[in-house]
C-alpha cells in the first residue's frame, strides 16, 4: 500500500517556480525564436553605432582659429562639419569688436550627406582685431567653435621692433634681481634696505605665480576661463611664468639675507605687516567660499583675479617704503642703483612696446582699456626716477661721506 505525503510548503513554492520559469522561456522563444550569437553581434552593433551617433553631436568647425596678417594681404580660412548630416546647411557670419573686415560672402551653403568644405578669402579695410563668428541654419547645428581670431598689424618692421623689446625688458627685469643681492653680499650687511619692500615683493610675487601657473596648467581654471571668454586666448605665455617664479627665488635669497646680514635692527613695518595679514585673509576667505560652493560661476578665476589685483596694488606701491626710508635716514647707502637703471630700462621698454602694439594694430584701447597694467609700469618709472633723484641729487653729498665711513670700518 502506497502511502501519500502531503506536500510541504516549499515543494509547492518550487513547482510553482518551475512553471513560471517554463512559461517566461516559452514566451522568450516565440518573440525572439532560438538564439543566434551571430544575429546578436549584429543587432548589438548596430545599436551601438546608433548611441555614438546621437552622442556624437553635429558642429561647425573652422582650419584654424587664429589669422595675423598685414591689412594689404590676404588670408585664408576653412569652414567644414564634423560629419554628414541629412540637411543643407546655410552660412552666415557676424563680426566682433569693429569693421575692419571685408564683409564674407553669406548664404552659401554645405550640401547635406557630404564632406565638402567651404574655403574663404579674408582682406582687411585697415589695421585692428576683431572676431568672425559663423552662424549655421539650421540652427541645431554646434558653432560654438566656429570663431577665427583675426589680427591685422600695419608694418611687419613694428612686429620685429616689438618682439626685440619684449625680450629686452624681460631680460632687463630679469636680472635687476641681482646687483642688490651682489651689494648685500659684498657689504655683508643690509642696512639701508627696507624690509617692507622686500616683504611686499615677496607676496606679490608669489601671488602673481599662483595666478600664472594655475591660469596656464590647471585644467579646471582653463576650462573656466574659456567659458567666460570663448574667444579668448590665456594670457599668460611661458616667460611670464619663468620671471614670476624667478622672482619669487631671488626675493627668498634676499630675505635670507636680511636675516643672515647686520642689519641695524631694521624690521618690518606695522602698516605693511597689517595690510600683508589683511591680504591672507582675503586669499583665506575667498578660498573657504569657492570650496563650500558658495560662487556658482567661475570660482576658481573669483579666486585667482583676487590674488592678481592684490599683485597689481603691490606693484604700484612697493617702492614707496623705500623712498620713505631713505627720506628718513637721509641716504641712499644699502640701494643698489644699478638694480634701478635695470628696473626703469625694462619699465620704458614695456611701455615702448605697447605704444607700439597699440599703433600697428590700431588698439589703443590696449593701453587705455587696461589702465591698471599701464599704470603700474608708470608708476614704476615714476619712482625709480625719484629714486635716481634722491641718489644722485638730495642724498648724494651723505651718500660719499656713509660710503667713506664704512670702508674705514672695514666692512667694504
């Protein structure tokens, strides 16, 4: 006699499974049929290329994205897609920053379903710089790099002219670093040196670093900059980064001296001390605010252009307290002239050099438009001529006589 158990819970459950599971496969087979890994590859391929066509987005592009040429030649420029699209499109272009152009012709068009690019002369009215935008229609077209910066200069001559100072003041800057070192060496002393104002070109040099570095080799600021100037290019070139960074040794070799040298028991002044400590914090307070996410746009350039103004103040007063100071002692004993003559050579020549600019290129809103770098070159010049004043005219008498004395000291 054969004897039934009842099923258990779980046997239920699991026969209930399995009929769930025969049925999905049964209604898998009749829409999908047999699997077939070849006819999968396939349909998964194409489905692929589907996804990177929608991802891949249809722009306008140009050659190149910059033409510098005289304004009695002719340049060139090329406008293309980055891929067939199924429409005709029509171009047209607008013009930033002035009429210095020759007007490109507009309504031509590139056919849909093709690779043709269309080819364009560009002649000038006159010398300047302006922007040529291109325009798509149908607008769902990507022109956001569809933009050529054009530069038209009047004499190629001025270009070598300009180039030649450049270097001269950048050499001449360079190097006025270091007579006041090599004077502070031979005397072994640092009295008549004032500390404020090496204090304050530590500082400012090294938040002009800061802000060329970070403006040239930080991915997250050259994205920002770019965002807030589309047609912009980074103002800052290799050189500038070198004599900043340079600076800033040469102003550390010159600290270590103040301390390793007499010194008369020179310090720091409370006003420079203060307004350095006030700067610190406003590098502080700005950066806690860019990390807690307070500045929604561009935080990192809020950050940056706050350290470069601070650079530009302290470059338009740093030579003040030394003016003061030798006012005070009556005597320019301890300043190395030579490091002047350097400084107002590479000053002149800065200046030379952006009249030029701005003539050849017919923008003097160059010089007018960025008063505080022009400004703080003139200032520069306008004190180390007070300087040269007080060495060579108001102190020169007290200047012999402290020189005479030290060498009796036998510290020269």
């Amino acid at each position: 006699m054969k004897i039934l158990h009842k099923p258990t819970l779980n046997q239920e459950r699991c026969e209930t499974e399995r009929a769930d599971f025969k049925r999905h496969c049964s209604i898998s087979r009749l829409i999908f049929g047999t699997f077939n890994p070849g006819i999968f590859t396939v349909a998964f391929g194409l489905a692929f290329s589907l996804c990177v066509s929608l991802v891949t987005a249809q722009k306008l592009q140009v050659s190149t994205k910059d033409l510098f040429f005289n304004y009695k030649d002719t340049a060139y420029f090329s406008v293309y897609l980055n891929r067939p699209v199924s429409d005709d499109i029509t171009l047209s272009f607008t013009y930033e920053n002035g009429d210095i152009l020759n007007c490109l012709p507009n309504n031509l068009t590139i056919l849909a379903n093709s690779n043709s690019t269309l080819n364009y002369n560009v002649t000038a009215k006159e010398a300047g710089h302006t922007t040529i935008r291109a325009d798509a229609n149908p607008n769902y077209t990507d022109v956001s790099d569809a933009f050529v910066r054009v530069k038209v200069y009047k004499d190629k001559s001025l270009l070598i002219l300009s180039s030649v100072f450049g270097w001269l003041y950048f050499i001449a800057w360079t190097v006025s670093f270091y007579p006041q070192l090599l004077l502070n060496w031979k005397r072994k002393s640092v009295v008549g040196l004032s500390f404020d104002y090496v204090a304050l070109n530590m500082v400012g040099y090294i938040y002009y670093s800061v802000f060329n570095i970070c403006l040239k080799h930080i991915h997250a600021v050259r994205t920002e900059y770019f965002e807030l100037f589309p047609t912009g290019v980074i103002p800052v070139d290799l050189n500038d980064i070198f004599f900043a960074c340079h600076a800033v040794f040469a102003t550390f070799v010159n600290m270590v001296q103040c301390f390793m040298y007499e010194k008369n028991n020179q310090k720091v002044s409370l006003v420079v001390t203060v307004f350095l400590i006030l700067s610190f914090i406003g590098a502080a307070i700005f950066l806690v605010i860019v990390l807690l996410g307070f500045v929604k746009s561009y935080p990192w350039l809020f950050l940056l252009y706050y350290l470069s103004y601070v650079y530009l103040v302290i470059s338009m007063i740093n030579y003040v307290p030394q003016l003061f100071f030798q006012c005070k002692r009556r005597s320019t004993v301890g300043w190395s002239i030579e490091a002047t003559f350097l400084d107002i050579s590479g000053g002149i020549l800065s200046i030379l050099q952006m009249v030029i600019n701005a003539y050849n290129f017919d923008d003097w809103i160059a010089i007018f438009g960025n008063f505080i770098k022009f400004g703080s070159g003139l200032v520069s010049v306008l004190c180390d001529i007070l300087l040269f004043i007080q060495h060579y005219y108001m102190f020169s008498n007290h200047y012999k006589k402290i020189e005479l004395n030290i060498q009796s000291d036998g510290i020269d």
